[in-house]
C-alpha cells in the first residue's frame, strides 16, 4: 500500500503522479481491487441489513456532522479510509432504495452489473459531446437511439438504415433525465410552431418579442394533463412561455386527461387569435397514478389541428417492450415527440433519460455549433442537445439490452404491473382501506380511511372537517412507517374520488422492484394498520371505539 | 459461474432475480470481483498500448458495424462477454483521452480513485432530487456547496454557519456541466430583472408576452466577449431572449473583453428604452484560449449599472485552490453567480457542473413545488434546480477534496500552467510556428507559418490567399496528426493576430493532465514538423524549399 498512495498524508508532486498512473505491480493492483470488492460488497451487506428508509436520525443531528465548510490544505483520508466512512458512515444514513419493502418511489433496486457498466464508462471517461473525444461511442449511440426509436415509432427497416449513421439526422438525444427530456421535446416544439416571416427567423434566433410581433400573437401555450410532471411547468418557466401557459386540463372519471374540457379550450384558444398552441402532452403514465392518457385521441386532435404532440413517457416507455402490455401505449407512435427514462423502468443508475422525434429533423430546429467543437455536418452529438458535455449512457443501455434481452425487461416490467394489481386487491380487501387509483401499470395510490370514518363520511355531515382528519390521519402514517426504517410509501394529494372537489393526501407505492413480493405488500399494510392503531386513540378520538 | 449468470442465453424470472440478488456465495462473489478487475486493468492495459486518438478506422468503416436496430428478445451476452467486447471492441475503438499525448480538448485522464468513486455512487444509486431518496447525501451535497461557495465568495464563518444547512436558502446547486450551469445562472438573471408590477409576477410564471409590455421593452440581452462559450448563445435561445440578444463583444489586443465596446455599448442600449441588459458575463477562462476576462472591471461595471454580473468559470474556478495563480480570478468574488465545472478541473468523470450565487435566495427565482416531489420548506434539493432526478455527484467531489486536500488539486493545476508557459515558450523558439495566444492559464494556441510564407505575409501581398493556405495547411497537420493516432491537439478558429479581421485556423492545446511532460509536448511539436515536411512538396507547393 506504501508504493500505491502515500503513507504520510501531504499532497506533493510524487503522491499525485501516483493516483494517475495505474499501477503495474501485482501488490497495488490487488489493493485497488480490493477497495472494489469493498464496494460492491460492503455497501451490499449495508443493503441487507437495513431495511426501508434507514435507522432513524433526525435531519437536524444529522445536519450538525455536516457543518464544517473549509476545504483541508492537505489531504485528510486515504482511498481506503474514504471508502470505509462511505460504508460505516454514509451508506446506513442514505436511503436504502434497492429494498424491496422500499416501494414509495421510482427510484428502486438497480440489476448489479450496471455497477460494473458505470465504472466501464467512468473508466473509459468518454465525452460523447463530440466525436474527438468518444468516436465510437458516438457511433454506438447513434445505434442504440435507433433502436429505442424503432421501438418506439416503429419504422420500417429502409428508414433505419437510412437514419441509423446518417451524420445530418438525428433520431433522438440522450439527457441527463425526463426533466431535460421533456424540456427538450417542448423546446424543439415551441422553436417549430411559428413559421419564418420577414425578418424573423425563429424564436430561437429572435425571441419572443420579434415572433410575437410577427405572428400577431400575445400568448403561447402548452396544454397537459393536471397530472402530467412538474417538469412540463417548469419548461413553460424556463423557455419563456411563462407557466402559467402550461394549462393544466382536469382529469376525468378514469384519471385521464379529459377530452371534452380539452377539445373545448382548444377551440377556446383558436377562436382568440391571439393565442398559438405550443403542444399538447399526453402521459404514459403520469408519476403520481400511472395512469396512461388516451393517446390514440390525443393524437387525433393534434392531427386534425396541426399540433405538435408530445408524450411524457418516461415513466411507461419500457412497457414498450412486453408484448403483453406494450398495448397500453397504443397510439404512442403517432407521437412526435416521447420522453423515456433510462434511470427508471431500464433500471440503469442515476441519472440517465432520452427524448425521441418521428420527423428525424426536428432537432435541427436546436441545433449549435462551435468552431472548437460540434462543426457542421459532424457525428459530434452535443450539436442538438440541451447538455453540453455528456458520459457514455448509450453504452450502459446497450449492454443492459443485451444482458437481458426485451424479453428480461419485459419479465420486470409484467411483475410490476402484475404486482401492483394484486397489491390493488390487497388493499380493497382491507376495510379500513381506500383504492384510490387503480394500477393501470405498476402504480397503486390508496388511503386509509377507518371504518368508523367511513360512516360518517356516508352521512354526508362534517365532510370537510373529516376529510382534514384522513389527510392528517395518512400523513402520519406515511411519517411513521418512514421514520421507523421497515419499509417506505410515499405520500401525494389526488382527488379521493373523481367527482370531489379537492385532493385528499393518499399513499403512493411504486412496485419495480422484481424483489417484491406479495407477502412484502402485506407487511407494509399490516405495519400501516399497526401504526394506526397506536395512534388512533390519542391523535384521532374521532375514530376511537 | 452457472449460479451467478445464467448458462443459457434465455431470459427468465429465475436469471431475473440473480441479476438483483448479490451473490452470498464466496465462488460468485469472485467472479463479479474479477469482472471488476478487468475493468480496472483491463481498460488500463488499452491505456498503455494504445496513445493518442486511437487507431485509425474509417468513420464510415466503423458505422457499418454498428447498423443492426433491433433488440434482441433473449439475452444475447452474458456479463463476462459485454466486459470482454467492452475491452478488446469498444475501448480501442475510443479516444484514449487519458493519454499524456492527448491534449487536444478539456477531457482528460482522472485519479484511478474516481472510478472507485463513481462506482460507489452507482452502487448506492441515491436521488438528490429528494430527501427521501437520498437522506445524508443531500445534507453532504449542502455542505460540499458551501465549501465551494467559499471557495469562490469567501464570507465569514456566521455566513456560512447560518447557511450551511439552511433549508430555506441555497448557496449553489449541482448540474450535469457547465451549460446547464450557465443556463441556470442567465435564467435566475432574466427572472430577476424584471420587478412584479400589476397583473405581471415574473417571467417565469407570465411569460415574456407579459413581461416585455408590462415594462414596456422590445428586447432583453446578454453581452459576452466573442470568446463565450456556445452554451450562452444556446441558453438566449432556450430561454427566450433569442440567441442574436446574446451580444459577442469583441476582444481587444490581450484577447479580453473589450471594455470601451462593452461601455459603448451598454450606453446605447439603454438610451433606445426598449431593451433590458440581463446579464453580463466575464470568462474565466475561455474555451478556446483559457484568457481571464478582466472581472474586477467589469463587476465595477455591472454594480455601476445594476446588471446581473455571472461569471464562466467552468474551466478556471479550480484555479481558486492554488495559493499561487489564485490571483488571476481576482474579482471573481465580486459575481452574482459563477459556474465551475467538476469535469474539468476538479478530474471528475463525466458529468458534472456546479453554479453559485453570491445572494442566497438568488435560486428562489426559479423555485419548483410538487406535492409528490419537492416539498415546501424541505431539503428536498431538487427544487431549484433545472434538472430532475440527479446522482450524487457531491460525493465524489467531497471524497475527492479529502483524499487529494486543496494543495493536491493546486498541485495539478500549477503543473497546467507551468508546463503550457514552458510549451509556448518552445513554439515561439521554433522558427515555424507562431504562438497566437499565450497562455494566461493551460490553453496554449499556436499555429505553422512556415518560413517560406511568413517571409511574403511581411511584404503585405497576396495576404488572403496566404491566410487560406496557412487555413488549409494547419487544417491538416491537425488531422493527419489525429489520424496517425500518436497524439491530438485540437483546431478552433481565432485572429491570428489581434488586429486582424479575420478568424484563422489555429492549433490548441489544453495540458491538464499531470503526466504530460517538456518531452512529450516537444514530441508533439516534432511531429508536426514532420507532417509539415511530408506534405508540404505535394499539397502546399508555395511553401516549397
């Protein structure tokens, strides 16, 4: 270990040569694997002995060990030491996301050679922005977006061969996420809408001021879903449509958007003159229900009025891959623009997402170039992205794929869903319980409501007042189950029935994980029935004996 | 073997499961130990046999191999095999970046450590997004904020203590690179420059429409020195300014923002009444040739005028860590926001980017809320951020600064400085080259005049044909250097001279990795000496004998 990093800990010349040679001896190389084994198996042992959302510390202690803000002159800890604080110290204090009893999010357990593909990619350091910096990993990419289009639009096979390494068309783009995915897909869209006129251009080139002026427009707008993803406002924010302008339409008794309010602002909206439609977003499905829009409709009513459609799959996009359930996406290849994540239903590592477009064009409406990077008519891939500078993800995904084939995929992404339903039947089972949303894919949202609420809420009387106790009443329960460390939902607000009149907090669980069980299903519930229990009389006299 | 992967290519819910399961069994725990260490020595072999931009394969040659866009239905490798193509396909079919030899572009070789580092981060596979995905990481990435704020800002230790932790104010987010950091830094600009007045909130919520006829203004602008990075053109454009409102102001004679331009134009501006500055930004250093705007000059400017003052520091904010060129970024503490990247200079793999604000509610501006995500009031850390879901890069970041201590990353960073002054110093004594740009930090630009041609450009004939010639003839010691595969610089296109009025080929050379020597650069500039004179009979007969 002397020969591999220093004894003393002073940074000098001959220390730091060190770290960037890998060393050749037999003895440093099997310290360096060493600290790998520790790696996947220290933090291994971490994720069999806890389970749920870790011991309990309360953020403020925990804060106090993390107040510290000067940067040390010389170095403090070895590699090994580092790596033993990350194991004894960090691991049991961070979130053990890859339980099984871990169900309340879409982050969950990931396949444990795609720690191996991340090193491969951290280790290979490649920067896909350009093709001087990852050759064939850019070709590679190009490869892999090809095929999730094809999945996705299903084109024929000229068209692929026509696209697949064609350096002038883009066919999608990697992002670090659905955030950018979405982001993106809008960009493109908001650039798209208003032709050139005159001295304007494009919005990208003029701004807003010159593209409304020309068009003699005062608003421009993106119409979603009230379920669609935060990311959809934040676009609307950011790409300066302000947003507000991302209107949000009412679901109806299915939880999907509802057509009839939409078809009617659409019209609304045309008969102003003032206002252009950006796009219209369908989800498949949303983050909160997993509920999947009507997009064969949603994709008539943006054929009949020229409208670019979007969906936000990047939830659902995987299901593409089942043959048993890729039916529930129907309508998705008529979109012209889909989000999928990469970090969700592909179960690759943070952070990961894509955005696809059916006119392999499109993207030209972002494009940018750069005399030291990104030239015209390169394969340089930063050239119609959001990101600048970006890793190798194309590569994780493309081993994944064939690791485990569409079929592997489609194994995880059928016990999901299969899981979810028999979670949902579970739940309906228990009468203190309230299905609130059905799974339509691998998302059930529920409640507790006590029976003796129940009764009440059936008399019609105090409605409200009753509706603030189970909002209080599942608020604790989440907090509880939480903080306890045994397993973990987590908690949104939805309309508890489709004709209330506000959001009600409901339990939200997410079944990816392949290790979940229905026995562990049941646990969680009873543990929720137990907590209730022991709070019932003291918090909620109301629903005492 | 057979209990760890499956034997047979076929994807079922028994191989499922083992690819979720680690291992118990000491024989399969060996084997992932093994497959690690091929990744670790195995690439590292490709490293050491391989210098330079790889070998040379036709783009067009290596596409063909990668046309096929299906996706196979069973698994069609098993691990060990996707690490094995992995090492003897993929790897040397990418760009060696590691190599001292390559010096070509701002990706480089990193600490072996940051693999194990990067492994960890996949291992635990945390989501900053949100404290219930991420707990102790989060609380770490505030700290690891704050040191780095200090870093730059250097406030008193009851600022820091007071902000620390602080769930209500944020000092600096982490992105995926330095454009998102500068987008995020000109959104926070342009939704701070525009006061609440009426029915009109904020850009960000009213949209531009609004904005502009609340305030009666035609056009909002950015002024940059033309050396700005691309990423600010592109985020005019995705925010909605137009990328033509992102202003390239000239450089005068030290290759830095020309002041009296930028006056000049600052009082033009806003004597039409119609347009609002949003931002100024100062490089530090510039992509192309690593020049340091003169900040302290230009924060007098913006304070004098009341403009958003952000500064790119992407490439030269870990400057700031050595006590001995920290000087050069004087001023740099005067910004309302400065981005710096992780790739970079901090040796991390790809990707990440941070952005700082001086004022700590500065991030407010652009503040998202989701009853599932991102509650009010929480750490939940996703809620200022343009991102989503996001790993914590924090943590290699934090590991990194203990194991290599400030002095270590100083170490690294003086070396890049020093050795680019002893490289000009060794163009400038060869008769054929011209250094174009000295380097203030790591980046050198130069380019071959030979002698032949330099003698006719001093007699002032024929100097556009000879411009185009010296274009062409740098054009290709660049390419058939990368070609050969020994080493890489890079091209951009600068003034060749600062009076010129045209842009001329130039070679560019980024040294950040600590292993290139004297010798090597020297090598490098023999070779294209080399090349010169192989070429030079047959393409370049003016420069004949």
């Amino acid at each position: 270990m002397a020969d591999l990093l220093p004894t003393e800990l002073i940074a000098n010349w001959q220390t730091l040569h060190r770290v960037f040679i890998q060393p050749e001896d037999e003895n440093s190389k099997k310290i360096l694997v060493k600290y790998m084994e520790k790696i996947l198996f220290g933090l291994h042992d971490f994720l069999n002995k806890h389970v749920g959302v870790t011991e309990e510390i309360s953020l403020a202690k925990l804060s106090e060990a993390y107040m510290d803000t000067t940067i040390n002159k010389d170095p403090q800890k070895k590699l090994a030491d580092v790596i033993e604080d990350i194991i004894h110290d960090i691991a049991p204090r961070a979130v053990n996301v890859a339980s099984p009893y871990f169900i309340g999010h879409m982050t969950s357990a990931i396949p444990f050679f795609m720690v191996h593909l991340k090193a491969i990619t951290a280790a290979l350091n490649q920067n896909v922005i350009k093709l001087e910096t990852s050759k064939v990993l850019s070709i590679l990419e190009k490869q892999v977006i090809a095929k999730m289009h094809r999945m996705v639009y299903k084109q024929n096979d000229a068209f692929y061969k026509a696209h697949v390494q064609n350096t002038q068309t883009t066919l999608g783009v990697f992002t670090t996420g659905g955030t950018t995915a979405n982001i993106t897909a809008l960009w493109v869209a908001r650039n798209s809408v208003l032709f050139p006129k005159g001295d304007f251009k494009s919005i990208e080139e003029n701004g807003f001021f010159q593209a409304l002026k020309t068009h003699d427009l005062e608003r421009m707008v993106v119409l979603v879903s009230k379920r669609g993803h935060f990311s959809l406002k934040k676009a609307g924010g950011l790409l300066g449509l302000g947003n507000q302008n991302v209107i949000a339409i009412d679901v109806d008794k299915n939880r999907q958007i509802d057509l009839s309010k939409l078809k009617a602002l659409i019209q609304k909206l045309k008969s102003d003159g003032k206002t252009k439609i950006v796009a219209i977003v369908g989800l498949a499905g949303a983050t909160e229900t997993g509920i999947i829009d009507p997009l064969p409709q949603l994709a008539d009513i943006c054929e009949e009025h020229k409208i670019h459609f979007h969906v936000d799959a990047a939830w659902g996009g995987p299901v593409l891959l089942s043959e048993k359930y890729a039916h529930l996406l129907e309508g998705i290849e008529r979109a012209d623009s889909v989000t999928i994540d990469c970090h969700k239903q592909f179960y690759m590592p943070m952070t990961a997402g894509m955005v696809y477009f059916k006119d392999p064009t499109a993207l030209d409406k972002i494009a940018y170039y750069a005399s030291y990077v990104n030239r015209r008519g390169s394969v340089d891939l930063g050239i119609k992205t959001l990101e600048g500078s970006r890793e190798a993800s194309s590569l994780i995904l493309d081993s994944a794929l064939k690791i485990m084939g569409s079929r592997g995929y489609a194994l995880m992404i059928e016990h999901g869903i299969e899981t979810a339903r028999i979670f949902a039947g579970k739940i309906r089972k228990r009468p203190c319980f309230q299905v609130v949303t059905e799974p339509v894919l691998n998302i059930v949202t529920y409640r507790m409501v006590p029976e003796a609420i129940q009764k009440k809420l059936a008399s019609g009387d105090q409605t409200q007042h009753l509706n603030e106790v189970l909002d209080t009443l599942n608020k604790n329960i989440q907090r509880i189950q939480r903080e306890a460390g045994n397993s973990f939902v987590s908690r949104t607000q939805l309309k508890a029935f489709p004709s209330d009149d506000h959001d009600s907090v409901v339990l939200r669980s997410v079944i990816m994980n392949p290790m979940t069980t229905p026995e562990i299903l049941d646990e969680i519930l009873d543990e929720q029935e137990a907590i209730f229990k022991k709070i019932a009389g003291t918090h909620f006299p109301l629903t005492g004996p």
